[in-house]
C-alpha cells in the first residue's frame, strides 16, 4: 500500500512544504508591522514546511510521478484535507482566542473559497490574520481554478469531460497540454487578483484592503477585512467588487485567446453567455422589487441588486447590509441563486452554469419529444455538441447536489437550527456562498459547524471526488 | 387545430358523478334542518346540467382513439373544471366564501391536499364537512386514474417504466378498463375496512367515515382536530401508510401474483424512507424534547407516515421535525398510490445514476454488469426522470418566488410552496390567519396545488409553441 500511495505521499508533501513558505508572508507582516502573532505565524509556518518537507523526503522516489485515477483523486482529497488542518494553525495559536474547531472552520472556509468566518470581531483583528485569511480565499480560488481545468475533467466529473482538451487520452493522466492550459489559466487568475486589488485601490481602499479584497473577490471567497464586509465602503468599490466576482465566476481558459477575440470568445460560449443573462435577469427583478418595496432611488436600488446577486450567484459572499431585510421574494430570490454556482473553469462553486443549461435543454428536447415522438433532437452548448455520456453525468451530480442538500439540512435542523437557517446554510455551505443568506455563523452550535465543513469540501471538490472514498470499491486493488 | 370534442365530452362525463357527489351532502342537511341542502342540490343541478350537456353535445361521431394533445387538455381542463363545479356549495353555502377562497377550498379538496380557509370543524355543518371529504376522496380516484392510465401514456418524468402495452390513446383506455376498475375496487375496499376499524374502535360513524376518506386519500381534512389516539390512531396510521402504497402492485398481488411485491424496489424504499423518518422523530422526540416512550412512539411515525404521504404533519413541532416534514412531504410516496410529491421511485434512479457514476470515475473501461441496475434503467428514462426533477424544482421556485412577492416571507414562502405543490396540506390550513393573505397568495397556492396534482407536464405541453399548430 505505502509504495501505491507513494505519489500521493508526495504530492501533498510539496503542497504543505509551499503552504509553509507562503505563511511566512503573514509572518513577515506582522513583523514589519510589530504585530501580536508574528510568533502564531512563524511557527505554523515551520511546523508546516517541516511536516510537508519529511513528507515529501520520505516519499521521494525518484522518477516521474504517477498520478491515475485513484491516485489522483486522493492526491487531491488528502492535499486539500491536510493543507486546510495546517491554514488553521495560525489562527488557533494567534491572538484571536477562538477555539480550535473555530480555526479549522476558519481555514475550511477560507480554502473552499466560501467564505463564512467565526472571527467575532474582524475589525480589531491582528492584520497578519486578515492577510492569512485573504490569502486562504486566494489559494483556495486558485486551486479550484486548476482543479476546473486539469483534474475534473480528466476525472470526468459531473460532465466536466465536455471540457477535456481533445489531445488528453482516456487514462484520466494530467497530459501536457492540459496542464499548460491550466498553466495559463492559473496565471490569468493571477493576473486578474492584482488587476482587482489595484482596481480596488483606486476605487478608494487603502492598500491593504484592496489586496486582501482583490483576492477574496476573484476567488469567490469573500472573506472581508471589516465585520460589515464591503459595507464599509462607498458605491465605486462595490461596482469593482461586482466586476471583480463576475471575473473570478467566469470560464477562465475562454480568456486564454488572444484579448482582441474575447467579444467573440464570450459569444460563442454558451454556458458564460447565459450566466450574464442570468445575472442581468435577476438583478432586475430584483432591482425592480427594491425600488417598489423601499424609499431607495432607482440608481441605488440598482446598484445594491446588481451588487446583492452577483455576490450570491458567483458564490462570494460579499454583503453590503442585511439583505433579509428587504423582504421576503429578495430572501426566497437570492437563496435559489446560491444553486446556480459560477461557470466551469472558474473559481465559483455551486452546481455550475452549463449544467443547469444542459439539464434545461435536454428537458426542453423531452417536451417537445412529447408531441413528436419521432423528432430527433440534438442539445449543443455553444458550439460544442452535448453527448449522452455527458448528460448522464451532468444529471448524477445534479441529482447528487439536491439530495446533498437535503441530507445536510436535515443534519442542520437536528442540531437545533432553526427551518429557515438550516435551508440557507446548507445552500450557503454546499455552494460555497458563505455570507448573506442569513445564516447566522457565529451563533452556529459546535455540531453544526462540523457539518458545515464537510459540506463546504464536498461542494469544493464537486462531491464525486469525496463521495468515491468512501465507496468500498476504491479501497480494493 | 385538433378536435375538442373528445375532450369536452371527457369533462362532461368528469362533471357528472361529481354532481352526483354533492348529492349525499345535500340529503345530509335536509336530514339535520341545515338550510345549506338547497346549495347543494342547486350546485348538484347545475354541475349535473352542464355534465350532461357536454356529454351529450360533445359524442364524437366514432370512438376516436386520443391524441397526446387531447390527452394533456382533457387532463388540465378536467382538473379545472371540475374545481370551479366543486367551488360552488363553498361560494354559495352558509360560509359564503368569496370566488378566490372558494375555488381555493375545492382545489386543496379535489387535489387531495386539504388545506383550508374555512373556520374549524366545529362550526362547520355536516354537509360541508362531508362535501370536503368526498372531494377529497374523489381527488384520490382521480390521482389513481392519472397514474393508473395518464401519466405513464404521457411519459411524464420516467412513469412509462409503469406503462401497460398498447398505444397512445388506447392505453388510456385499456388502463383505465382493466387495472382501473381493480384499482378503485382496492381504493373502495380499503376505505370500508377503515371505516369498519373506526367504528370498531369507537368513533361515531360519520365522523369514522370522515377520517377514513381523510386517510385513505392522503387529503386529511378532518384531522386538523386532535388526531384520534389508542386503536382508531393506529388504523389511521395504517390507512396514511397504506395510501402511499402502489396500488397496481397490490392489486397483482392479491390476485396472487405475489412476485409483483417482491420486485417492487420502489414499496422497498418506502418502507425503509418510513422507518427511518419515524426511527429519527421518535429519537428527536425522546432525547430533545424529553417525552416519554408512548408519546414518542405514537407521534413519530404518525407524523412521518403523514408527511410522506401528504396527509397531516401530526402534532410534532420544532426546527428538525419542520425541516424532515418539508423534505418527506416533497419526496412523496410510491408512483401508483394517490399521494403527491417527486414520488420514491424517482429517487430511486437517481440515486442508482449517481451511484453508477461513481463506479464509472472507478473504472473508466467498465461495462457495467447486467445485474447492475442502472444498466437496465435507460439514459431515456432517467433523462425523463432528471428532466422531471428539474421541472419539479423550477415550478417550486417559481411559486415559492411568487409567494414572496405577494409578501409571505422567507419561511413560509418555502414551506407553502412545497406544501402545495407536493398537495401535502393536512386540514390544519396554511397557517393562522391565512384568510387574511392576498388573493395572489391563494391563487398561487390553488396553481400550485393543481400543478403538483397533473404532474405539471401535461401542463407545460399546452405551452410549447408546437401544441397548437395543426
């Protein structure tokens, strides 16, 4: 077994050996800055970078690495499980006195890019851990990035094969040319990350502000370095916020094209083609309902719906004020946005664009089947034609989605939270979102936030991913 | 343009035993010196009236076979209409609904949801109190006559796994003539021996009647009132228990085919859905709320069972039993019994899609083994059954959406939406103080209650730009 699961070993090894080196940013904030927890920081920052390194030496073979299949998955699985264990180290020996269930929370959050903290009080908070914490969403959003483009659909999950590259075979090996795309989009996503912290710098945040929010908002995560979230600031930064979230949800490798051919790029793409009419739509309406149902004008109300259903609908969580105050159909409105998820191949969550647009123009198809029994319909997204493998896919992760959800409410309402709250929590959680649906994080019983971790990796890593572990099949040889 | 005169002529033959229902109720007040007998024997006119009109201006020169067009409009159009012919002793009774609130009341009665916006049913009269009842009861008939003989024809959501040979239009017939007529024979006889238990057990007979149409329909009117304990509360439970059951399946099985329940995995996954539910109230009801073993037991599973089927949410209250309740009541019974909801079945494949998947992230090159049961299920049907889920989800969007605009908020908009869509009311009404809500409310809720009750694709095929065109 040990020489099996070598590679994974390995893999996950070097993973936390960068975790550590990167932790040392935190550190050396907080030591420029005389900070309380450049101690927090730079121990867990060794701790990680000597686990990850033994990890890594003891498991060097030599050689290429093989990652297939299996291997694959539970590179991934452990990877993201034992980088999420050590992000919470510093936030369960920093200054903060939060217990430690509370940092594994912190940091689950954080790397899922979903968003809900546990910091009762962000605003006093040591700045190093807000870097740290924007810097989770930032990996986080990353890894989902890289994952989107190279592993799924390799793994060929949830009908993320539709977007395999046409070179990669069918061993489910990471080829070359996959991981030069996923090369590109990784750096694109980069890329975007400074050009929205800049952006938000020019907006009128100070410096440290626009970088954390640069990160937290193209990754969809949505951690906020003040307790009111995005609150704190004026109508300019909110509009860069909208801008930077639809960026982080879209489609990265489209933008891999030459920047003259984006206005066609996006209008061929199908599934980013019909999430922008989705957000368009929505925002409308409830546009429309918050300028009927308050003393709001219309340019305010258009800009607190615009900003309120791109932050749910691109999984960020970014909030402006108590939307659950404007009434019930924005409550009922945006808690069905927390389903819809971003695009494949971006860092959003959620069930994914194209698979509610494939999913509707099958059933479409079905209906008018109906009437004409003999009729041959063909599903196309874009220009891509849809085949009957991907759509039995597509419908096994939806369906998988909605039963998740249930399951986890359920779990939710036995811990004793209320109907309301364990029906958006559970959205919150499985999608990603984190804030703004009105669940109330910090008052969450202990249970309740073990729960909603789990949910949040499941949703993370597109449940398959997960669920196959625990299938006895994948443990037999 | 197809021909309408099958169709008029299918409501007519709809309005007549429905006219001929309102009878009983109008004997009952003339018997009680109630002045509510001359509504009733008025509505009975009327509906008997145009039923009889219908089917008599309406014979198609030959018997025709049925169009998939004719069967969707007979379907959405019976529904409705029958629903107005119901809603008349409600807007003209002694209650005096308005128009809105009546066709409310017949709707949540006819689809067997049964909730309502009348005052309790202490002070109700009894030819009201039985008007609801038969409607309720007449709304399982129907239920079992879509699924018996429409559904499955219509292909709606997978049903066709449950389809007899035969062509279109001939299936309908054939079903309803052959396991039809056993259907309602076994849905009669089940709602005597209810009867029969509850008089055994005590209750005065007509209120013993009362609950066995309430049960075994899965509408439950009358138990808004404090639902019987002891012997009668166990009948009850049978009956909810046994009106989620597939009454096809039953029926082979009493003519001794007993294989038919033996292979049904669909009565297999009700029964453990049931256990579950029940085992996880009776938990909660024992280790949260602190009652004791006899409380626990006699709730639990009353409520589950209530749930599942769409009859009554039982008397447990609290955050766990609120959400289970939602989620039980919107999943459903088995396909072929007359509750609402997505049905067991349904999930069943989806799960087994999902599951083969997993097998498939395995073993890429799998062929998966006949045994495997997904391989037999084909892409088409769970495609139908996907396309049905999603069609269920959006329709439930779309009403809970359209609840919140009328100003229901977040809680009740959900909960409302689903109730009525998966036609699970449980007489208790949609909440204190409903009749004061806007009229949009209930007319959502009535669309719903009949959107949940047809399945919505017969109603969605009326809306296909294709279905008028000759």
């Amino acid at each position: 077994m040990g020489g099996v699961l070598r590679p994974v070993f390995f893999v996950t090894g070097v993973l936390l050996l960068g975790l550590g080196a990167i932790m040392a940013i935190p550190a050396a904030w907080e030591a420029i800055l005389r900070g309380p927890d450049v101690r927090a920081f730079a121990v867990s920052a060794m701790a990680t970078a000597f686990f990850g390194g033994a990890l890594a030496l003891s498991s060097w073979g030599g050689g290429g690495v093989d990652l297939s299949g299996r291997r694959l998955v539970l590179a991934m699985v452990a990877g993201g499980l034992s980088a999420c264990a050590c992000a919470s180290l510093p936030f369960a020996l920093s200054d903060l006195d939060i217990a430690p269930i509370d940092a594994v929370f912190e940091a689950v959050s954080g790397l899922t890019t979903t968003g809900a903290t546990l910091i009762p009080h962000l605003d006093q908070a040591p700045k190093g851990v807000l870097l740290w914490r924007a810097i989770l969403n930032g990996l986080g959003g990353l890894g989902a990035v890289v994952m989107a483009v190279a592993v799924l659909p390799a793994l060929r999950i949830g009908g993320m094969q539709m977007f395999r590259m046409e070179t990669s075979d069918r061993t489910g090996r990471v080829k070359t040319r996959a991981s030069r795309t996923a090369r590109t989009a990784a750096g694109l996503y980069l890329l975007l990350c400074l050009l929205a912290a800049a952006a938000f710098r020019l907006a009128g945040m100070a410096p440290f502000d626009a970088l954390c929010h640069g990160l937290s908002a193209i990754s969809t995560g949505g951690f906020s370095t003040r307790d009111g979230s995005l609150a704190a600031w004026g109508a300019g930064v909110q509009w860069v916020a909208v801008a930077a979230m639809i960026a982080g949800a879209s489609p990265l490798p489209i933008f891999t094209a030459s920047w003259r051919r984006w206005p066609a790029v996006v209008r061929e793409d199908g599934q980013f083609r019909a999430y922008l009419a989705l957000l368009a739509g929505s925002a409308a309406a409830l546009a429309l309902w918050r300028w009927a149902s308050s003393d709001a004008d219309a340019v305010e109300s258009l800009r607190q719906a615009v900003f309120a259903v791109v932050s749910i609908a691109t999984t960020t969580g970014f909030v402006d004020g108590d939307w659950l105050r404007w009434g019930g159909f924005a409550h009922v409105a945006l808690f069905l946005l927390a389903f819809v998820g971003g695009c494949a191949g971006g860092a959003g969550g959620g069930v994914k664009a194209f698979r509610w647009r494939v999913l509707l123009s099958r059933t479409g198809a079905h209906i008018r089947r109906l009437l004409h029994p003999h009729g041959m319909f063909v599903i196309d997204l874009g220009r891509r034609r849809v085949g009957e493998v991907v759509i039995n896919s597509v419908m096994a992760f939806v369906a998988l989605y909605m039963v998740t959800f249930a399951l986890f409410a359920l779990g939710l309402a036995a811990t004793g939270v209320g109907l309301p709250s364990a029906l958006a929590g559970s959205a919150a959680a499985l999608g990603n979102v984190g804030r703004g649906l009105g669940t109330g994080w910090l008052s969450l019983p202990d249970p309740a936030k073990l729960i909603t971790m789990i949910e949040m990796l499941l949703g993370r890593f597109e449940l398959f991913t997960l669920f196959v572990l625990v299938t006895p099949g994948f443990w037999k040889r | 343009m197809f021909d309408p005169r099958p169709v008029l002529f299918l409501i007519g033959l709809l309005l007549c035993p429905l006219a001929c229902a309102m009878l009983p109720s109008a004997l009952l007040d003339l018997w009680v010196h109630d002045g509510d007998w001359m509504v009733f024997a008025a509505s009975a006119g009327t509906t008997l009236l145009v039923g009889l009109g219908l089917v008599l201006g309406m014979r198609a020169p030959r018997a025709k076979v049925l169009s998939v067009r004719q069967i969707c409009l007979g379907v959405v159009l019976g529904w409705t209409v029958a629903v107005l012919f119901a809603s008349l002793p409600f807007a003209l009774g002694r209650d005096a609904l308005d128009w809105t609130d009546a066709i409310f009341e017949a709707a949540a009665g006819l689809t067997a949801t049964a909730s309502t916006l009348l005052p309790p049913p202490e002070r109700l009269g009894a030819g009201v109190l039985l008007w609801r009842s038969v409607l309720q009861w007449m709304g399982g008939l129907g239920a079992l006559a879509m699924a018996v003989a429409v559904l499955p024809v219509l292909r709606v959501g997978g049903m066709e796994i449950f389809r007899v040979e035969g062509g279109v239009g001939d299936a309908v017939r054939f079903g309803l003539s052959r396991t039809g007529v056993k259907v309602f024979g076994l849905y009669t006889a089940l709602t005597l021996a209810a009867l029969a238990a509850l008089i055994a057990c005590g209750l005065p007979p007509f209120e013993a009647g009362l609950r066995a149409m309430a049960v075994l329909s899965a509408g439950g009117y009358p138990l808004g009132a404090p639902m019987a304990g002891g012997w009668a509360g166990l009948v009850l439970l049978a009956g909810m228990i046994a009106a989620g059951l597939p009454f096809p399946v039953l029926v082979r099985a009493l003519e001794g085919d007993w294989s038919a329940v033996r292979n049904s995995r669909q009565l297999r996954w009700y029964a453990g859905v049931l256990t579950v539910a029940s085992a996880a109230l009776i938990a909660w009801g024992m280790l949260v709320r602190g009652a004791g073993w006899g409380e626990a037991l006699t709730l639990g599973p009353a409520a589950a069972a209530g749930a599942l089927t769409g009859t009554s949410p039982g008397m447990v209250s609290g955050g766990f039993p609120a959400t289970l309740l939602l989620f039980l009541g919107l999943l459903g019974g088995c396909a072929g019994s007359v509750t609402g909801g997505i049905k067991i079945f349904r999930l069943r494949l989806l799960v087994a899609g999902a599951w083969s998947q997993m097998r498939l992230l395995l073993h890429p090159h799998a062929v998966l083994s006949a045994r495997d049961e997904a391989q037999t299920v084909t892409t088409d049907i769970r495609e139908s059954v996907m396309g049905f889920l999603l069609i269920y989800a959006l329709t439930f969007a779309a009403l809970a959406l359209s609840l919140a605009l009328f100003g229901l908020d977040f809680e009740s908009a959900v909960v409302q939406a689903a109730r009525a869509i998966a036609d699970f009311g449980g007489g208790t009404g949609p909440g204190p103080g409903f009749a004061a809500q806007p009229d949009g409310v209930k007319a959502t809720l009535t669309i719903g209650m009949i959107l949940g009750r047809v399945e919505i694709y017969p109603v969605l095929v009326l809306f296909a730009p294709t279905f008028w065109e000759s």
